[in-house]
C-alpha cells in the first residue's frame, strides 16, 4: 500500500476509534448518571483524548 492509501487509512481509523470512545462515555453518563470526568476515568481514557471528547459532547 503506498502512502497516501496508509494516511487514510490510518485517518479513518482513528475517527472510528474516536467515535465508539465518544458513544462509550455518552452511554456511561447516561446509564450510571457519572459526570463526563468520572465516564471517562472508568474508561481509561488517555489524557491526550479528553479535551477533543469534551469538546464534541458539549456542543
């Protein structure tokens, strides 16, 4: 696979990944009543990722 074929796969990778963490931490918070902190701890989610799933759950 050349390169450029790589880069979108590996884009639509992590918007796929990104999307299902997304779902994750909405069904959480809908299910146990947890803020989106705590929904986010029980899931492990890395630090790096918080601020791009805060932003998309907020708007």
């Amino acid at each position: 696979m050349c390169n450029l074929s790589q880069i979108h796969v590996d884009a639509g990778r992590r918007e796929g990944l990104a999307e299902g963490m997304i779902k994750n931490v909405m069904t959480i918070m809908k299910k146990t009543n947890q803020t989106l902190n705590q929904a986010m701890d029980l899931l492990d989610i890395d630090e790096s990722l918080r601020p791009e799933i805060s932003e998309f759950i907020k708007t």
